[in-house]
C-alpha cells in the first residue's frame, strides 16, 4: 500500500469518530461536504472548573475587573457634572476661578488611574491562572494517555493527537487570558454604562436598548454560523498535523516510490478541507467587529441628533438624578452609549474565539474521557527465595532471581479453575495438567513464575465480527523456546499481544503457570514478559538513559553488564561519548542493528522471566544479525521464549515451532519433526512455498 493509501485506510477510522457525515450544511461559498459540528454540551462548564480552581485570585482577579468597569463608567459619568458645573460657569468670567476645576480634574485623574491600575492587576493575575491550568490540564491529558489501551492509539493517528497538546492547548490559553476575562470585563462596563445612562436619562436609555436589541439580532447570526466553523477548523488543522508528521516519518519510503506528486496532492485535499473551515469560521468573524464598529458609529449618530433636538426643544428628560438635557449631559450619554456599544461588540467578538476554545477542549476533554485501559486482575509479581526443596517460597524485597505469582487474601487459587469449568470441559483438562505442573507454596497464596503458557480455545478479533485467530489451542512448556512462523497476517503478532494483555480475548482462555491472564494485574503481567521489537525506539537521551529505560532504577554497573551480556558492549565504547553519548531523533546516526542491540540491552536490564522477540532480527543483514543472535542467545538462557521471524533460519533451533494460517495452527513440531512431515514448514524452509 501507498504512504498515501495507508494514511487515508487510517485517518478513515479517526475520521468517522471525529466528523457526523449525516449533518451537512453549505460553507461560506455555498459549497457542500462541510460537516455541522458544535461544540459538547458542558465543555465550558467543564472548563471553568479548572479556572476556578484558583478562587483566591480569581476573587481579586473579579474585582480588578469590577473597579476597573466602575472607574470606566465613572469617568464617563462624571464628564456631565465637569462640563455642566466646573467648566460651563468659567466661559466668560473675567476672573474664573480655577481651583474647583483643577480639584475636578485630580478627581478624574484618580478614577482614570484606579481603573488603570485594576486593569493592570487582574491582567497580571490571569497570567498565573492561564498558565496553572494549561499546566494542569496537559498533566491530566498526559496522564490519562498513559492509562489508554494500546487500541486506541492503534486507531488514532498520532499527529491529531499531538495537535491537542499543542493546537487545542493554545486556543485555550487565548481564551483564558484574553477571551472569557474580556468577555466578563465588558460584560461588566456595559452594566455600569447601563446604570449610568439609567441615572441621567431614561428615555434615551430606552433608544439605546431598542438600537442595541437590532444590534443583537445581526451579531446573532453571524456568531452562530462562524462557531459552527471553528469546531470544524480545529478537526482539520488536528488531521492536516497528523498527516504532516506521517509524512516527514515516511520520507524515504515516498521517495523511494516516487510518491512525491500522489503525497502532494493528498496533502493538497486535506488542507483545502481546513482552508474552507478556517475561512468559512473567520470570513463571519472578521466581518463581526466592522459590523458593530460601523453600528455603533450609527447610534453616535443618532444619539447625537437625539440629544441635540432634545436640548434645543427643551424636551423634558426623565431621570434618577433629576438631569436636563445640558451640553455636559449630552456629552456624558454620548460616551455612555459608546462604553454601552462597544463592549457588546467586544463580546459578540470574543464569542468566536470562545468557540474556537470550546472546540479545542472538546477535543482535549474527548482524549480524557477515553476509557481507561480495564484491569482487573488482581495477582502481582514479587520476588521470593526458595527453599530447598524447591516448593516452599518466602516473599522478599531482595532481588533474588526467583519470581512468583502473589494471589490476594480472598483467592484460595480456584478462581482459575471456575473460570475453566465454565468454559468447556477441555479447558478444565487444560486447567488440570497447568495446576499439575504449577509449583505453589503450601498455603496456596505463592505461584513460582516458571513460564508455562497456555492458550485454550482462543478466538480473538481486533473487530470482533472479524477474527483473526479462530479457536486455538498450543502450550508452552517453562524454559521452551517457541516460534511463530507464517506469512503475514497470520496471527503471530497477535498472539503475543494476546499473552501480554494489549488486547483480551473474547472467547477461551489463556493460562500462565495455571493462572488465567485476566486475573493477574497487567503491569505485572508485562513485568514478567520482556518484549524486543522489530521497530527500535529509542528515546532522547544518552546511551545510558535508553537501557535504563528497561529498569528505572537500574545502576551504570547493571546497564553496563546487560550490554555486555548482549554484546553492545564494544559499539557503544566506540561512540564518541562511550555510555554517555546523548541520541536524539530515534537513534539517528545509529545502525539498524546498533538500535536493535540497545533494545536487547534495554530488556536484559530488566531481567524479564520470560520473553518476545517480535521480527527481531529482520530489518539487519546477515552478518549483523549473528551478533545480534548471538547476544538474544544469551538473553534468552533460562526463560521462555516466544520467537516471530520469517527468516526460517532463525527458528531451527526452537524447541517447539508453530506454523500459522490465517488465524490457524496447522503444524506443530521441533524443526526436524517438521522437515520429516514435508508440509507447510518444508515448502517454507526450502524457498518452494513463499511467506507471502
């Protein structure tokens, strides 16, 4: 398959969780295709939980913002009394005095300072606030991430999941500090403008509330249809950040193909997708502030003609300060209805970006209300010593080399077995001759970890109306090496995802030292199953750090003996730095089989009882892969090994050797037994049957 097929196969998937295709609404140019989406209900509910998590600063962030509309609307209102009692009784003295006027002034000065000073206060609060909760909120989707189910990031594409981290993250942060506190700031300054108009006039307060409800009505509309847009531009620019990053992973395999025009024109599709979203949500947008700037110019207008043909009629005015219709009323109301006008404005605006901010937390709030990965096991992995007669085990927090299963208080160890019998009598058997072979202490509490595995009946599907391994039964005796061959798609991969708990089975049973898997606690589980991967990845950091990987608390003296039992030893102390040569961009300037030899040092660190060595070796060449071999041969002494290769070569020296088919076990033997019977595995081994 094409770079280009394979991304859009996967984005299918994202796609059809993120877009409602059955809702479909022309955009700016009439254009069908673009899907109707809002918002979820709660999400700014939700939102606000984190900022008012702050109480204390929001308190005086509230304030700030209150002092701030009151000094605003204060000064407005007092223009009246200025011009009507301090500067008008001055206009043809011969000898004016001044003193009253300038106290006036310093008074005015005093309320334009308070407001200044408030507004640079609750502004420098909510960058405290701002940033708390974009911290806090990337720690929880961060966190929450870690408990997801490997599924869901085999269906998600990685770039759209990183564009919540960054994309979704920063329309938040605008909202935050500049959006909501603007929003609740004019809402606040056109209250007290309200008042204040209320105060000096009644009846032109009613003309500016009749204009202001016409005003109300086209912003409406506009907001409507550009909040409909963002959430649209916020899935797009997600998918347009999830293709890029594909693309620049793929680089060598789209030139290799000469993929370059069919990648450009995948591209091309995607962003044309956003650019009708992005100028479909800002085409309403932009248009919104013009609209109210020019409408508010208009009700200056009006207003002004208003006022004027009151004052020359003398009109009577109808008020709570008793007020007539003077020059310094006049003036005042002018300024009132602009400080009434344009903070409604201000928030039709900020609607937009709130939107936008809404989509974007949709969006994050979607990635944290993912389930959880389900765990409910609850047998543990703890290290024992052993007694001499090899039965009797005593839990120790010393590394002793022995591991054993750890059952609850409450499980007498028959919690196994029930689920056994209810599964079919063959599974009991199964059951039965694990039980025989297990090796438990006397009270039944300590299981000895030995790496007997079981599969019984197993039919499993990644979608479950389509299996991919279909009712299989194998063991795997404690120390045995088995391998897993078959073409692709067979099943092997899946089988080992099945042993380590990435996905549960929907049908069978999978036992481990007569334990069934579903009861034993998964990171416990993957504790005692180290996993080498055909795709190496290595971690920015030093040489160190990326074997420490496989054992947290491991010492240089550990990392540096896992190396040696490996043999990575000698490459990496021809590094520049040895140990602690720093690597960035996975690896880059390593060989395949220098990542590869790192990855069986990472998990010969961590001491894994049994193992998986997924396509290990096939991405190396021959002679490359005799060290490499070589070094698995020494991890793998002592523990049960589960081997996926397709270079035969390999696996002739399995214990036990599994040819798969389509989901089917159709040949099981040591490799002599297998060549004797001259089936699949013979066709395979002698190149007359290909892995296809």
């Amino acid at each position: 398959m094409s770079a280009a097929a394979a991304t859009t196969a996967r984005t299918a998937v994202t796609d059809k969780e993120t877009l409602n295709d059955d809702a479909r609404m022309p955009n700016a140019n009439g254009m069908q295709g673009m899907p109707r989406q809002k918002a979820k209900k709660g999400t700014l509910r939700r939102l606000l939980r984190y900022v008012f998590a702050y109480r204390a600063r929001m308190v005086f962030i509230i304030i700030a913002i209150i002092v701030s509309a009151i000094a605003q609307a204060g000064s407005a209102l007092f223009l009246q009394a200025l011009i009507d009692r301090y500067i008008m009784p001055l206009v043809g003295e011969s000898h004016p005095a001044w003193a009253p006027l300038i106290e006036a002034l310093l008074f005015m000065g005093v309320l334009y300072a308070l407001g200044t000073v408030s507004a640079w206060l609750y502004s420098y609060l909510l960058v405290g606030v701002e940033q708390g909760v974009m911290k806090q909120i990337r720690d929880e989707m961060f966190e929450h991430m870690q408990t997801l189910p490997i599924s869901y990031f085999d269906t998600h594409e990685h770039g759209d999941v990183m564009s919540r981290y960054t994309n979704d993250t920063d329309t938040l942060r605008q909202a935050i500090s500049q959006s909501l506190p603007q929003m609740f700031a004019s809402g606040v300054s056109a209250l007290a403008a309200l008042v204040s108009m209320l105060y000096l006039s009644i009846p032109y307060t009613v003309f500016v509330l009749v204009f202001t409800a016409l005003l109300m009505l086209l912003i409406r509309v506009i907001v409507s249809r550009s909040g409909r847009y963002f959430v649209v531009q916020q899935q797009e620019l997600g998918d347009v950040n999830a293709f890029v990053e594909e693309s620049v992973n793929g680089q060598k395999v789209i030139k290799v193909f000469n993929h370059e025009d069919a990648t450009q024109a995948d591209f091309d599709e995607r962003n044309e997708r956003l650019y009708r979203a992005s100028a479909s949500a800002n085409t309403y947008g932009n248009v919104l502030m013009p609209v109210v700037g020019n409408m508010g110019y208009l009700l200056y207008v009006l207003s002004a003609i208003f006022g004027g043909l009151a004052a020359l009629g003398d009109w009577g005015n109808l008020s709570f300060s008793g007020a007539t219709f003077t020059i310094g009323t006049i003036i005042s109301l002018l300024t009132l209805s602009r400080s009434f006008v344009n903070p409604i404005g201000q928030v039709s605006q900020q609607m937009t970006m709130v939107m936008m901010a809404l989509a974007g937390a949709s969006r994050i709030f979607a990635l944290m209300d993912e389930p959880s990965e389900k765990d409910n096991g609850t047998v543990t992995l703890v290290n024992v010593e052993l007694g001499s007669d090899g039965r009797t085990m005593t839990e120790t927090s010393r590394k002793t080399g022995h591991w054993a299963w750890k059952r609850e208080a409450s499980d007498d160890g028959t919690r196994s077995r029930e689920a056994a019998k209810q599964l079919s009598d063959r599974a009991y058997e199964v059951w039965q001759k694990a039980h025989e072979q297990a090796v438990t202490s006397p009270d039944g509490r300590l299981t000895l970890l030995r790496g007997d595995v079981r599969f019984t009946d197993v039919t499993f599907g990644y979608d479950p109306k389509k299996p991919v391994l279909h009712d299989i039964t194998w063991f795997a005796k404690p120390g045995q090496k088995i391998a897993l061959v078959g073409a692709t798609g067979a099943g092997k991969t899946t089988i080992t995802n099945l042993i380590n708990r990435f996905y549960d089975i929907q049908e069978g049973m999978i036992l481990y030292d007569g334990i069934n898997v579903k009861g034993i606690r998964k990171p416990d589980l993957r504790r005692s199953l180290g996993i080498v991967l055909q795709d190496v990845n290595l971690f920015t950091g030093t040489v160190m750090d990326n074997i420490r990987y496989g054992k947290l608390d491991a010492t240089d003296e550990e990392c540096i003996a896992a190396a040696k039992l490996v043999n990575a030893d000698s490459f990496i102390r021809m590094l520049p730095d040895g140990y602690r040569t720093v690597l960035s961009g996975d690896g880059s300037g390593l060989s395949q089989g220098q990542r590869q030899l790192i990855s069986i040092a990472r998990a010969a660190v961590a001491d894994p009882p049994a193992l998986i060595l997924d396509e290990a070796t096939s991405s190396i060449d021959t002679r490359t892969e005799e060290v490499v071999q070589a070094g698995m041969d020494n991890l793998m002494k002592g523990r049960t090994v589960f081997v996926i290769a397709h270079r035969l070569s390999t696996v002739r020296n399995s214990d036990v050797i599994m040819v798969l088919d389509h989901g089917r076990i159709i040949e099981r033997g040591s490799h002599d037994e297998l060549m004797a019977e001259k089936g699949e595995y013979y066709q395979l081994y002698t190149g007359s049957l290909e892995l296809e």
